[in-house]
C-alpha cells in the first residue's frame, strides 16, 4: 500500500470535483414557479427570480416562505449531484457519511 500516492490521488479526486461543482448550476421553485432560484455548486446564490403576481405589501410572508423553500429546495438539489459525483469518481465505493 503506497500511502503517498494514496494521498496524491485523493487531492487529484479533490481537485476535480471542485471544479465540477463550481461549473454546476441547479435551478429550483417554490410556489409553482412563483419563486425561481439559481444556485451553483457551492450553494453560492446566482439569482432569484419572482413572480410580479407574489410581490404584495399585505402578504410579504408568503414570499419569504417561498424564498427558502425555493432556496432549501436548490441546497438538496446541490447535495444530491454532489453524492452522485463522489460515487462517480468512487467507482461506486460506498463510505459511510459520504
């Protein structure tokens, strides 16, 4: 076992899952649409979209709500190509907390 070149592979996998997840943009909605959000795969907020129709003074709750469901929605979204790029560049090697 070549511990060394162990470790070297693993910063390679590192590296290039880095890059993969920077490039990686996912899209996701709360309230069919109402609220669009655009993250990339460091869960960096790209941007927001709303629905000219949820914008009103007497309901800035609801558009809140829609916010972060749209937002939690997109961090599963991110979390979700993560775990399928980790078994990717695995081979399918199942880790326990991964």
């Amino acid at each position: 076992m070549n511990i060394p070149q162990m470790m070297k592979q693993a910063q390679e996998m590192q590296e290039r899952l880095k890059q993969q997840m920077a490039g990686l943009r996912v899209e996701a909605t709360a309230g069919g649409g109402m609220v669009t959000v655009v993250v990339n795969g460091v869960k960096q907020i790209q941007s927001i979209t709303i629905d000219p129709a949820v914008v009103s003074k007497d309901d800035v709750e609801m558009l809140q709500d829609l916010i972060v469901a749209a937002l939690n929605d997109a961090g599963r979204k991110v979390d979700g190509q993560l775990g399928q790029s980790m078994s990717g560049l695995l081979g399918g090697l199942k880790i326990p907390g991964l």
